[in-house]
C-alpha cells in the first residue's frame, strides 16, 4: 500500500476517534491508576529479582505462572469484571478492558488460566447452574485449577460438528430421554490441547446421540484430567516444550452435574465459548497495542541506525500500528454495544481474523527490520522476544477457528452470503 494512502487511513482513524466518546469517567481514571500502582509494585521483574517467569509451556514455568494467579487473586486483580463472590471486584466491561491496557503496559505474565478465565467462565456464568459456579469459578480464578480445551479430535478441527469422542449413559441408554442418576461414561480421543499436558480439568465436547444430525446430539462436559481412564500423551513442540496435549478417554466415568448446559445441546454451549474466544475475552486489543508501541520503538531505533533499510519497513510499520489502534477502537465499539444491551454474535468471527492477521504484521514488521539480527538466540539460548512473538503469530490464523473457516462465516452469517 502506498505511504500516502496509509496516512489518509489513519486521519480516517483519527477522525473516528474524535467522533466517539472515548474519554474515561474520573472514576475510571482512578481504576486505571489503582491497577496501574499494584502492577507496578508486583510484577515480577528484575528488579525485584523475581524476573521473567520461564514458559508457561513448561513444567517449571507453568508452576511459577500459577503462583502469580495466585498473587493476583489475593489482592482480587485476577478476575476484576467477576462477581465479589467469585474473587472479583464486579467492575464493567470498559473497567475489563482498562485492567487489560494497564496489565500489557506492565508486560505482566500470560496468564496461564486463560482458557478458564476467558472462555470457560463466561460459557459458566451463561450456562451453569449457580452449584456449578460456585464449585469451579473460585479456584479457577485463583489459579488452583487451570483449564485447558478438548475440542479438536484427529478428524475434526474445522469441522467440529464432526468429533466422534462420545458419551453414553452408564446404564448403557443414550441421550437426553434417558435416566439422569448415572452419569456418563467417556471414551474417544482429543488433540491440540493447549496447556494439557499440566492442567487440572477439561472442558470438551462428546457425541451423545448419535443417530441426530451432526450438530446436534453433542454435550458440553466438564472432566478432571486425573479422572481413572484418562491418559494425557504430551506433543513435544519445535522449541523443545510439551504444553500441548492429546488425551484418551477410556471408559472415564463423569457424574451428571459435570454436564454443562443440556444434554444434546452441547453444540450452543460450545458457540458461546467460541464467541468468546473469538470476540472480545481472549484478545483484548491491548494485546496488539502494546507490541505495535514496540515495533514503533524498534523502528526509530532501526531508523537511527540505517534510514534508507529502515524506509523500505516504513509502510508495513505503519499499517501495523494503524491496523492494532482500529482494532482497539472496533473493540471499544463493540464494547459499547454490549453495555447497550446488545451481543457480539457471527461478528466475533470478523474480529478473530483480524486480530490474528493484525498480531503476524506486527511480528512480520519487526522481522523485517531487524533483518538476520532477528534469527539470533539471546545468552540464555533462548529466541528473541520479536521471533518467538513471531512463530506464535504464525498460529494464530489456525487455532480458535482458521482463518478460512472464520471468513466463512462473516460471508454466510454477517453478509448474507449464498452458501457454495
Ligand atoms: C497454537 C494452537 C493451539 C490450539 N489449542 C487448542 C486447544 O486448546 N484445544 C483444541 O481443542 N484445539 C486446539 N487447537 C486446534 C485448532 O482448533 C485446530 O487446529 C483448528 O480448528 C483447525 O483444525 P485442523 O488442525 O484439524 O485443520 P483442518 O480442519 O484439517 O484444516 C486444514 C486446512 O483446511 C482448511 N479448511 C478446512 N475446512 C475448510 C472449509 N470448509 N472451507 C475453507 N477451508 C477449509 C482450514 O482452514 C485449514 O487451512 C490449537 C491449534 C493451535 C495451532
């Protein structure tokens, strides 16, 4: 794209910046400084000498990420938009997304709970009973018990509907007209879970009709992972590390009240779920502000040192930058929207394509300026932060629904497109 069409698109952007409300109450001014002051004084750092936590993608790093859920929980800074019940401070939605700019800015750890608290805990606050939310939302937001997600079988990623892993009643009856006193029985195979191999419970899909169309006779359960029958095989990555996951499930007994929602109706359930992981909870546009300040920072330094090298980036540069500040204000409207008593819906899919492709330009842009440098390992044999940003980017347009299946669903369910 031309350099001058990219700085009419962010006079666009700045222009619909003014044309909002985008100003913060005092109030939440002052939620902003609180999160801002406890950040600062408590995350791990040199400093402090408590320094960079070790990959929550290994044994030691994902112990020492928990302890931090931990901290965050005692001082009720781990889950600030939940309930006070629950472990958190009952804020809004902007207050949500104040905490997220302030925890970025901090360069605070991943949270190594993401998966409960973002797309497991809203699915429960929609569709658990309140005996289910009092058992498992405390501890998840504690970060005494992690979450991980066991959709993804062999044979069905995009095509979800089509998992074979099922559950069947324990009395050997099937589906939802069947005696509720049992429970379920668990067999079948999942893949690609994130955090598996350490993480305390599951929550997944099986088929429990399966004489009903695909999308129907699925059920939404919970299972701990150290249930009898459930054997967890770790996938070792390229970097070396094993938090990814395929778990067997064989003959795995789970009683009734580990069912979330209604039985068959799993299919719903799991769509809140992916609303949230799509839409607003598990990428919040901070995310991708935070590393666009830093490729800015990078640029100037690169620019300092070789203007002309530099000036080839410049385009790619700026319409990363542009693209994580329209996403932020997407984010901000569609936010708005929600307090307005309105719901995300299909367009969860357009901001998971964006975010996804928004979070590789910025990480392609920083390759590009840094050149060959990019590819050196630091004195602790580990990849620069810029790299390993990258190859995690380059998944992005994969997990939480490739990219492909997510334009699908913008061209039939948003546009109103005919199927092909
Ligand atoms: C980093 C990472 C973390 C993950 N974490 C988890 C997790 O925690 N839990 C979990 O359950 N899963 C997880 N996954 C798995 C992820 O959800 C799947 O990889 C994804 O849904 C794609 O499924 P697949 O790999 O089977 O690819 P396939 O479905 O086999 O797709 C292969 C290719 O074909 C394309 N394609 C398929 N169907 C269509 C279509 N109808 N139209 C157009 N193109 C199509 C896809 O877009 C893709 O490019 C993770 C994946 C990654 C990369």
């Amino acid at each position: 794209m031309e350099w001058d069409s990219i700085v009419a698109e962010y006079l666009a952007v700045c222009q619909i910046r003014r044309a909002m409300d985008l100003l913060f109450t005092d109030a939440q001014d002052e939620f902003r400084h609180q999160v801002r002051r406890w950040l600062e004084a408590n995350v791990p750092s040199e400093a402090r000498g408590t320094g960079p936590l070790r990959s929550l993608d290994t044994a030691e790093g994902f112990e020492a990420h928990r302890l931090w859920e931990r901290t965050m929980y005692d001082a009720r800074w781990s889950v600030v938009s939940w309930p006070a019940e629950f472990g958190g401070r009952g804020v809004g939605l902007m207050e949500w997304l104040i905490f997220e700019e302030e925890y970025y800015r901090a360069a605070a750890p991943t949270r190594v709970s993401q998966n409960g608290i973002f797309l497991l805990a809203p699915t429960l606050f929609e569709f658990g009973t309140p005996e289910q939310q009092a058992r498992f939302l405390p501890s998840m937001a504690s970060g005494e018990v992690i979450w991980c997600q066991g959709w993804s079988e062999p044979d069905a990623g995009s095509d979800l509907a089509g998992i074979r892993s099922r559950a069947e009643r324990a009395g050997g009856s099937a589906g939802a007209d069947a005696s509720a006193s049992g429970g379920w029985v668990l067999n079948g195979q999942k893949t690609w879970c994130s955090r598996g191999a350490f993480a305390h419970w599951l929550f997944g899909l099986f088929r429990t009709d399966p004489a009903a169309q695909k999308h129907r006779g699925l059920t939404y359960f919970l299972v701990p992972m150290d249930a009898p029958g459930v054997t967890v095989r770790p996938i070792a990555q390229l970097d070396g590390e094993t938090g990814f996951a395929e778990v067997f499930f064989e003959d795995v007994s789970v009683p009734e009240n580990q069912v979330l929602g209604t039985v068959d109706q799993g299919w719903s359930v799991a769509m809140a779920t992916a609303g949230s992981e799509r839409g607003l909870s598990l990428r919040s546009p901070a995310r991708y502000t935070e590393a666009a300040g830093r490729l800015l920072s990078l640029y100037r330094q690169r620019a300092e040192r070789d203007p002309v090298a530099a000036r080839r980036v410049a385009d790619a540069v700026a319409r990363a930058v542009i693209d994580a500040e329209a996403y932020k204000l997407h984010t901000y409207w569609t936010a708005t929207r929600v307090l307005d008593g309105g719901s995300v819906g299909p367009e969860a899919s357009m901001n998971k394509v964006f975010w996804s492709e928004t979070d590789l330009a910025i990480y392609e842009a920083a390759l590009a300026l840094l050149g060959e440098e990019a590819e050196l390992f630091g004195a602790d044999g580990h990849p620069s932060s810029w790299l390993d940003g990258f190859l995690f980017a380059l998944a992005g347009p994969i997990y939480a629904g490739t990219n492909e299946i997510q334009r699908n669903v913008v061209a039939e369910r948003v546009l109103g497109l005919p199927r092909v």
